[in-house]
C-alpha cells in the first residue's frame, strides 16, 4: 500500500473504535472537514506533517502511538 493509503486506513480503523465522524475529530484536531476527508479519500499523494500532527492530537494520541500499528511494517509499505 502507497503511504497515503496506510494513513488513511490507519485514521479510519481509530475512527471506528472509537466510535467518532470524521467531523468529532476534524473538531478535536483543528483540521478543515475538507482537509481530513481528503485524507481519508486518499485524494493526495502529499501529506503534511502538520495535518498528521493535528490528526493525532484530535485522537489524543502521539505520532509514535500512530504509527505503532502492524499496518506500517515494511512488507505493507509500496511506493508504487
């Protein structure tokens, strides 16, 4: 998987075990709806840091904790 997709479903499983919309944490992480839908949408090849940061702090969580996930091993990761 493309590194934005890896974000994107990365978001989408803490969404769903928390129970939140894509609005609660563009709310808690100060993001544009827009912005984090396309995200989620995988409608960019580019993420900023920034965006990532603020989807962590929506989530209460660090970057480490984020990326502490089976889904970002090296077998998962393509640059395809």
């Amino acid at each position: 998987m493309k590194f934005n997709q890896l974000i994107a479903k990365r978001t989408r499983n803490l969404l769903r075990s928390r129970n939140w919309t894509q609005y609660r944490l563009a709310q808690r992480g100060a993001l544009p709806l827009s912005t984090l839908s396309h995200v989620l949408k995988c409608k960019s090849d580019t993420l900023t840091l920034e965006t990532l940061l603020n989807i962590c702090r929506g989530f209460d969580i660090t970057l480490f904790e984020f990326f502490d996930d089976e889904l970002f091993t090296s077998e998962n990761i393509s640059d395809d």
